[in-house]
C-alpha cells in the first residue's frame, strides 16, 4: 500500500487537513506540464512558518538552514507526486543537540506546522515528554505510559528532552529499555505518521546513540544548536522585553550586556533561559522600585527598566 497518500495533504483556511487532488486519485499531471514553483510555495503556506522561526529565534543560521532545506524537499517531493513520480518518504526523525535554552523546543514546535502545512504529518501538534513520562517505575508500567504518549502523539512530532536519560547501563533493572524498543519500533513502522526529536547535551546524546545503536541509525538528521554570544543573548533580551511591553533606560544598557557577560562565565547558565529569568527579576525589582516611589508614575516610568534593577542581582555582587 503507497504510503504517498498522506504526503498530498495540506491544511485547509480552516486548519483541518485538505487534500491534494493527486493524492485523492486524479491523473497526475502530463509529461510537457509545468509547475509554478512559486506559486506551490506561497499556496503551502511555508514562508509564514519560517518567517516566523526567524522572528523568534536570534542567530542560529545553521538549524534555520536545515529546516529550510527539509522545507524544500517537502515541497518538490509533493511537486514530483503531481507527476506521478513515486519516491520513498524521506526519514525525518532527527536529534537537536544543544545546551538548555538555545531554542530546541521553538524549533520543533515550528518544525511540527512546517510538516503539517506540507501534508507530511496529519495534526502538526508537539508533544513533549522526558523520561517521566515514558518509563514506569514496576513491571508492566512502562509499556503503557509510552504507548499512551505515542497515541497522542501520532500526526505530530514527539519531542523527547534529555532522551539519554532513557538508558541507564549502570542499572540491570532499569525499565528505561523496554521504553526505548518501543520507540524504535514506532519510529520504523510508523515513520508515515510520526516524527520523533530526540534532545539533549550533545557529549551524552552521542554516548546515548553509541549505546543504542538501534536508534542511532533511525535518526536521519542531527542537528546542533550552538551556544549564543553576547551580542545574541543581548538582541534576545531586546526581543523579550518589547514582547513584555519594556525597554531598556539607554544608561541600562552597559549595564545588561556586563550582566550577560558576567552571568554567562557562572555554572548553569542556560542561554535564552537565563536571559528570560534575568529579564523576570529586573520587572520584579522595577514593581518594587514604582511601589516605593512616587504615587503617580507615566507610561515611560511604567515601561522603562534603569540600571539599578539590574545591578541589584547577585551577578554584580549583591543579593536581590
């Protein structure tokens, strides 16, 4: 049975699949025909999906690149199935290596409506599991806490954070494998209907695949995330604050880009988390500063962050 069905689907004005005439059994289209590739991108919807990724995302010409080469491919294969032209469905589980906060989860929530809008999976919808969710804690617990993820996850992309954290070879009795032979049977025969992402740090998600080799050769694209610069984290904070309805005194300035220089070289910075959470104690600190002021403040005071609720963070030396 073709598995191409599937492929011809788009999402209607509505959100609900449509499909494409080649796949509901018209002819498909002559040999002297031609295709508007143009007009096939525009109609698919795409460009909005990456836009978007641009919009959200500082940096990260690499895994941007990536999608969009998966974008591209998508797009001609559904232009070749119009032709009649029969291929195999290409693999698209993949593994987003990376440190906390450099964007995996955006990416694969993006990644799951850029599949949906080109027919590839049927609901575009995310899930997102760890260890937790899939591996039970007594015999007989595991298999139905991982196939109940997967139910819920088919016609998406199921998204596993620190999936190492699966195996454990130091422990016998662990039920973290039975998880994982389930996975890598789903993502064999059930490839048509699901995407899974496994991600992690990249030194134990390569210890992690030398371990299971099984589900190493079922990943058909690794992708790395690197680590953001100064610069980036500084126009990533830029971005959360007008998100926020804030902005930055021009005095704050310096003062925010010495804190992510600062709080970079400390022990668990999490990139764009931590930009998030530095950004949430500074609007702490500027509430509280407002309260203990004047009893009648403007729009500029209520939207302005100076450099005191900054240098108030231990970053600097001083407990908040």
């Amino acid at each position: 049975m073709s598995q191409r069905s599937g492929f011809g689907m788009r999402p209607a004005p509505n959100g609900a699949p449509e499909e494409e005439a080649p796949s509901s059994g018209a002819p498909p289209l002559p040999p002297d025909a031609s295709v508007d590739l143009a007009k096939e991108r525009a109609d698919s919807q795409v460009d909005g999906v990456l836009d978007a990724l641009d919009a959200e995302l500082v940096g990260l010409a690499p895994v941007k690149t990536r999608i969009r080469e998966i974008a591209a491919l998508l797009l001609i294969d559904r232009v070749r199935a119009r032709f009649g032209i029969d291929s195999a469905r290409p693999n698209l589980h993949m593994s987003f290596t990376g440190s906390p906060g450099t964007g995996k989860t955006t990416v694969a929530l993006r990644l799951a409506e850029l599949l949906h809008r080109l027919g590839y999976v049927r609901k575009g919808h995310l899930v997102s599991v760890t260890r937790d969710d899939l591996v039970g804690q007594y015999v007989g617990h595991t298999a139905p806490k991982t196939k109940e993820v997967l139910k819920r996850a088919m016609g998406g992309v199921l998204f596993i954070d620190e999936a190492y954290y699966l195996y454990r070879a130091e422990n016998e009795r662990d039920y973290g494998q039975e998880a994982i032979e389930i996975l890598l049977q789903v993502m064999e025969n059930q490839r048509d209907d699901l995407v899974v992402v496994l991600a992690g740090y990249k030194d134990r998600m390569d210890s992690f695949f030398a371990s299971n080799p099984g589900m190493s050769s079922r990943i058909a694209h690794h992708i790395d995330f690197p680590d953001y610069d100064t610069a980036e984290l500084e126009a990533i904070g830029h971005l959360m604050l007008a998100r926020e309805g804030y902005r930055l005194a021009p005095e704050t300035e310096q003062i925010f880009r010495d804190y992510l220089e600062r709080r970079q070289a400390q022990p668990r910075f999490a990139n764009a988390r931590s930009v998030r959470n530095a950004i949430e104690r500074a609007r702490l600190r500027h509430a509280n500063r407002l309260l203990a002021g004047s009893a009648t403040v403007d729009r500029a005071a209520l939207t302005t962050l100076l450099p005191d609720d900054f240098l108030a963070s231990r970053v600097f030396g001083v407990r908040p």
